[in-house]
C-alpha cells in the first residue's frame, strides 16, 4: 500500500490491554465492547455456566471449568472508524509473566477497578509495569449495580497506592439498589441506570437537567452527586491531556459492566483519547523503529500451543511494529538470520479465527509456527537488521520434579512438555548430571494448569513432586565446578544448556558466597 495510505490506517489502530485484579469484571467488559462491535450477538457472562455459555475470551477447557482467565486472549474488532486490538489478561497473580510481557505489546491500558473493594495487591502490581512503560492508562470503577466504597475515596486510594492523579469523567448517582444513573461530566449531560438508546442521555444546560425531571432532581442520591461533582471541578485534577499521554493521569470512569451500564460512553471516549501506534525502540541503540516505516517489523511477545486441540497446532502472537503485513511475505528471523516465509496467518476472535491477507503496525496476527519462533523473537524485512528491546523473564519461585506416570508415554510426555513450556509460564530445567526434567513456575497455579494440559491435550498423566520454594541463580560456566552442588544448591541446566543453582533458603545462598567468594551468581526480574 502507498505511504499515505498507510499512515491513515497505523492511525486508526488502536491496541491496548486490560488488566485487573481477578474477578474485577475484565472479561466482562471485554465482552460488552465486543459487542458493541458487533462481534458477538450476546454479551455472556463468565458466570453462567449452566447455560453452556462462555466468555468468549475465556476459551481454553480449563479456563471454563474454573471460571478464570490464565492466557492473555487477543480480540479484534471494528467500531466507528477505529480498528481495535483487545489483549485481555490474566488476572491471576501466578499467570503474571504472561500478563507482563502483553503489556509490551500494547499502546495503552485500561484498568479494571471493582468499586467495592478498591485496589488490590495485583492490580498495583501490574499498574507498576504499565507505569514503567510510560503508557496512557484508562480507570474503570466497576460493579456500581452492587453497593460499593464511596467514590471520593476510591480516587484517593487511587491516588495514594499507585501515585497518578485521577480525573473523574463521570461520577455516580447513587450504587447498588439506589442506582440511578451517572453524571457525565466530561459530556455535560446525566446517563440514566436501565434505559434504553437514547433515550437514557438527558444533557445538562448550566448544570441544569431538562425540564420534566424533577423526580431525579429531587433525588438525595442525585443532590448528593451534583455536591461532589461541584466539589471536583473546584478542588479535583484538572484533565490534562499531555499527562494523560505521559501515563501521568488517569481518567476515571464509572459504570457496570455486568448490566451494560456506561461501558459505551467509556468505549467512545478512550478510542478518541488512546494513541495510535508508537514507536518501539531497537535493542542496544538509541534508535527507533516508526510504525509508518514502509519495511514490516514486528516481535513475539507470546506462544500458544493447542489453541484448536483436533489440529494439535501452534502460535505465535505478533505484534506488528512498523510497515505491512501480507500473507506469503519472506521474513528475516532476527536470532537466526534465517529467511522465512510467512504463508499462514490468523487474526483472532479468541479462539474463532479467519485467515489474514493483510495487517500494519498496531495489529496483533497470530502466525501458525511449527517450532521456529520462541517469546521475544524479532522478524523484519529489509537489509537492515532489527532487534527490539528483550521483553521480561521472570526467575521462577516454585519448582516440581516431573515423569511420565506411564512410561510407555515417553513421546507424548516429551512433545507436550516441550510445546507448554515454549509458551513461557513455566520453565523447564533438567538436572545437572541425570537430567530429570524440573519445572519452575511464579506461582502454584500454573503447574495445576500444566498438569491438567498435559492430561487433556496430549493425554498423558503426569506425576508432579514439590520441591517447595527455591531461590534460581545462574552461574558462568567457566567458574562452575559440579561439585559445588550440594542437597542445598540443587545443581541444574535450562532450556539453553546454561548451568544454575536452586538454593533451599537465604542461608544456604549466603554460605555458598561466603565459601566461593569469587563466583558470580546472577539472577532474571
């Protein structure tokens, strides 16, 4: 496509991810601006499970036995004249890593906030890695159908634990049995609870609503929310766009998304404030890879194996950096050198999936990989060698020995294990000298996932045995001698051969330093 052609369509992208604590109502939302864009005829609750109906982006088996999300789901869809790439996340603190490294992939961030119980130590966890990156992040006060904490505090918490100042756009009339709508700042008009198109928008002249609806305006809950609205506009944060850019400002929005309530106005408002694509930096150099570039870029910032269990397939999640996408293009593999062919590509509806001819920067595709890519790989055409910015490794915390239970399983012990750990939440290590397999996982979860992946999708049983919490330190191999290793620094090798210790405790660290003075240990995040 001409160069001007493609600078309009980088500018009607728009990828950004939501994160949350779990049960915050992520998928939720994800689901209702699904069907705002048409994608989906019913929003389904994750809850309704004996209806049969499923999240749409929850789609993996045990993800609808349990009711959670444990991958980050890539959804895309039309509306007005943006093209929008939703990467819902995990919001379980064990599947963190996977949430950390989408959050690479994206331009901005919206989080998901439940009104009843403020910030939670996760979601605080992950505002850090936004905040680190510098990305716009979008508020949502979820749950107002149910009686929640009092929307003044709600910013101030959000102000004091994550150190951003809140701009309210709108502002609740009344939560729970008494709710009546909501006070539309940034619009100047009042959102009616349980109205229809629209008809539930009434717009204010001077703060005044209309004549006719003086049974709201005699309402304690609606007096009380003009006080607090006028109370903000004189002592609140003034919206300021640039710092909103800057990832210094948040504006806060509230609603239900359970009832479809203010998810719409909040829809609207972020395409029009959330920035286009950006651009992303080279690794070792100052330089910068614009998403207007007319030579495709692009890395992996996740692998999935078995997304469709009958085909035993597997993909690679891309984020596209600069230039276009077309199918059957020939790529350079950064790692490699080697030149590939992009014959099969994908863009998502969760796990509904039509083949892509083309995309461009800002786009997520997924390509089908029988085994040539790995998390953080960089492709690109062009003579000039591109490679992005590593993205984050995280040290596992736990660790399993882990056999086949059956033994005439061997093959499809080995393949299944090879392909789960490709995808990056657990870490495979072998021992040093008999190389039995060890998993390293941040949290339990993920070996409870592991386990029942293995069973479900490569039928094979699975005997896990904890070896508790250890703490993984990485060793050069010319200072390595074997016989360091003792019961208390379990002696292993990772996925590229290099040797480390597993240290029992904090006591058993430091008196490995203090006999080996010299060694350098090294750790990953």
């Amino acid at each position: 496509m001409e160069q001007k052609q493609l600078e309009n369509e980088v500018n009607k992208r728009r990828t950004f991810a939501i994160i949350s604590h779990p049960d915050a109502g992520k998928t939720t939302i994800t689901e209702q601006m699904l069907y705002f864009g048409g994608v989906i005829r019913s929003a389904g609750t994750v809850k309704a499970k004996k209806s049969g109906q499923f999240a749409t982006s929850d789609w993996m088996e045990i993800e609808k036995k349990r009711g959670i999300s444990v991958t980050s789901s890539v959804m895309q869809f039309h509306y007005h004249d943006k093209d929008v790439n939703i990467l819902d996340t995990p919001g379980h603190e064990d599947f963190s890593e996977d949430t950390y490294r989408t959050l690479m992939a994206v331009d901005a961030a919206v989080m998901v906030i439940d009104s009843a119980k403020g910030i939670e130590p996760q979601t605080k966890k992950l505002f850090k890695v936004v905040k680190k990156r510098g990305i716009p992040i979008f508020t949502f006060m979820n749950k107002l159908d149910r009686d929640g904490r009092d929307p003044l505090d709600l910013i101030a918490e959000l102000e004091d634990l994550l150190n951003i100042e809140g701009c309210a756009m709108n502002w609740p009339i009344g939560m729970g049995k008494e709710l009546k709508g909501l006070y539309d700042i940034a619009n100047d008009r009042v959102e009616l609870y349980r109205k229809e198109g629209d008809d539930r928008y009434l717009p204010l002249t001077d703060g005044k609503l209309p004549a006719g609806n003086e049974e709201l305006e005699g309402e304690g809950v609606y007096e009380q929310a003009v006080g607090e609205v006028d109370l903000i506009k004189e002592a609140g944060n003034s919206f300021d766009l640039d710092k909103i850019k800057k990832g210094n400002q948040t504006p806060v929005f509230f609603g239900s998304a359970l009832t479809n309530f203010g998810v719409q106005t909040f829809l609207d408002t972020f395409l029009d404030m959330a920035p286009a694509p950006a651009e992303h930096k080279m690794q070792d150099s100052d330089e910068v890879v614009k998403p207007d570039d007319p030579e495709f870029s692009a890395f992996v910032f996740k692998i999935q194996a078995n997304m469709n269990p009958n085909h035993r397939d597997r993909i690679a999640f891309v984020r596209i950096c600069s230039g276009e996408f077309d199918k059957g293009m020939d790529v350079t593999l950064q790692r490699t050198g080697k030149v590939m062919r992009l014959n099969n590509a994908t863009e998502f509806m969760s796990d509904q999936r039509e083949q892509v001819k083309t995309a461009v920067a800002g786009d997520i595709v997924g390509l089908y990989d029988t085994g040539n890519f790995q998390i953080g790989d960089t492709i690109y055409t062009g003579k000039k060698s591109i490679q992005f910015e590593d993205l984050p490794q995280f040290t596992p915390e736990m660790f399993m020995e882990v056999q086949a239970k059956n033994v005439m399983k061997q093959k499809s012990f080995h393949k299944g294990m090879q392909q789960l750990v490709q995808e990056g939440a657990v870490q495979l290590y072998r021992t040093y000298t008999t190389n039995d397999y060890i998993l390293g996982a941040v949290g339990q979860l993920q070996f409870e996932v592991f386990q029942f992946r293995m069973k479900n999708e490569y039928n094979c049983d699975v005997i896990m045995k904890p070896i508790g919490s250890r703490t993984a330190r990485w060793i050069d191999p010319e200072q390595l001698d074997p016989a360091m290793s003792s019961t208390r620094n379990m002696l292993v090798k990772d996925l590229d051969d290099q040797p480390l210790f597993l240290f029992e405790n904090r006591f058993a660290e430091n008196w490995f330093a203090n006999k080996y003075p010299d060694v350098k240990l090294t750790s990953k995040l």
